[in-house]
C-alpha cells in the first residue's frame, strides 16, 4: 500500500507543477508570480519530478513550438510526422536537450519572457541527480514493496514527465472528442479528467491556449485550474485576465 501511495503522490505532484508551472506559466503565462514565488517553484518542480525533472526555459519553448508548428514536419512532438510514440519520444528528448544545451537557433517569439533559472536547471538536470533520486526511489521500493507486482510501478516512477508528455502529446492528438473543429488534431481526452489534472482537455486548449481553465463543458473539470484560482485566491500568484472569442 505505501508503495502505490508514494507512486500516486509523485504522478500528481509531479503532473500538478508540469501542468501548472511548465506549461501554464512557463509556456503560456496564464498568470504571473513573484521572483520568489517563481523560484520556490522550480525547486518543488524539481522535488516532484525527480529523476524526470524538466527544465521550464526547454518545455517552454519546445510546447510554444508544438502551438506554432502542431502536426506538421516542425512539431517537436507529433503522430503525424513520428511512426509510433518511441520515436516520438526521442525525437522530443533531442529538441528539448538541443534547446536547453543551446545547440539550436531558436525564434525569439518562442523564447520571449520564457522563465529561466541557469545555475539551478543545470544541477537539476544533471546526471548526479537523476541518480540520486532514482536510487532513492529503489531503496523506498526495497524498503516498502511487499509483492512482486509493486515493483512495476518502478519505471513509472523513474520516467513519470516523459510518461505524462507521451500521454497528452501522442494518445492525445489520436483518441477522444472535439468540442471545436481546429486545424490539427487535438483530441480531449476524458469528460472528466481524473487522470491528468486537466491536461486532458487538449482539444479545448489548442482552441483557446491562454486560457487559463482548460475545461469548457460543466462537466470538464480542470484540478488544476481549480488550485490555480485557490492560489489566486491567497495573492501567491495574480491570474491574467482573458477575452475568450467566441
């Protein structure tokens, strides 16, 4: 039982601080936040994903990327353009790592008030702590698995961002429904989405993508959308106003 507690905790914290600090605030700026603010948060970014940790500046250009260029030849990451998900996946690791590394031009337009923390992205992403945390994360499954299906749920654990990506960026532009007939491919997910805290909603976002509340319909409820306005609430973070067109 600790062990699919743990598992669950890291797949939500961890998909919380993607959905709501790397692709709200760092790729679309839904809302602002303090310096501060800004910097507690990638250290708790850095705490959930873990092993898996992405740096805000690489996701953030790499998704205003995917925005601009989505299913064509350009899209960093698309089943139109990728044969199957594992190709998918490298070919998203090479841009994002081209991107983080500098290794690439990149248009302005992408990287314009994109947040970036150098000296922190470069220890969290380092070798020396993906494996610390991935030997912490064998030692609580030596310590706490009591059957031999928990130790299943390691891999999880190791690659939890690259799963969630996968998860949106490729059974998301092929499975679900359309609330609006957009020029790509985008798809929602669930009518609730239970699983990705609202990333789900992927349709809807490709339509309205500054909107901070990816949910449309009453029964498309965004998790963390709700958590956003609790924090809007409390003066942490200030949410941006948004004239949705019809």
């Amino acid at each position: 039982m600790a062990v699919v507690i743990f598992v669950l905790v890291l797949w939500y914290g961890g998909l919380f601080f993607q959905s709501f600090f790397l692709h709200r605030y760092a790729a679309h700026q839904v809302f602002t936040m303090s310096k501060t603010m800004e910097r507690i948060t990638f250290v708790l970014t850095w705490i959930f994903q873990g092993s898996s940790y992405l740096s805000a500046y690489g996701y953030g250009i790499m998704h205003r990327m995917h925005h601009a260029f989505t299913d064509t030849e350009d899209d960093p990451h698309s089943p139109s353009h990728d044969p199957n998900l594992f190709a998918m996946m490298w070919k998203t690791k090479t841009i994002y790592q081209d991107i983080n590394q500098q290794r690439i031009a990149i248009d302005a337009r992408f990287t314009k008030n994109v947040p970036q923390w150098s000296s922190f992205d470069t220890f969290a992403s380092s070798r020396f702590s993906r494996i610390v945390w991935g030997s912490l994360y064998i030692l609580f499954f030596v310590c706490f698995a009591t059957t031999w299906w928990q130790w299943l749920l390691l891999p999880v654990t190791l690659f939890m961002a690259p799963i969630h990506g996968v998860i949106i960026n490729w059974f998301g532009h092929i499975y679900g429904y359309v609330n609006y007939n957009v020029k790509n491919t985008s798809k929602n997910l669930f009518r609730f989405d239970f699983l990705m805290m609202g990333e789900g909603y992927h349709n809807n976002h490709h339509k309205y993508a500054s909107r901070a509340n990816f949910g449309v319909k009453w029964y498309e409820v965004d998790l963390t959308y709700v958590i956003i306005k609790i924090l809007d609430a409390f003066g942490l973070i200030k949410l941006k106003p948004v004239r949705i067109r019809k």
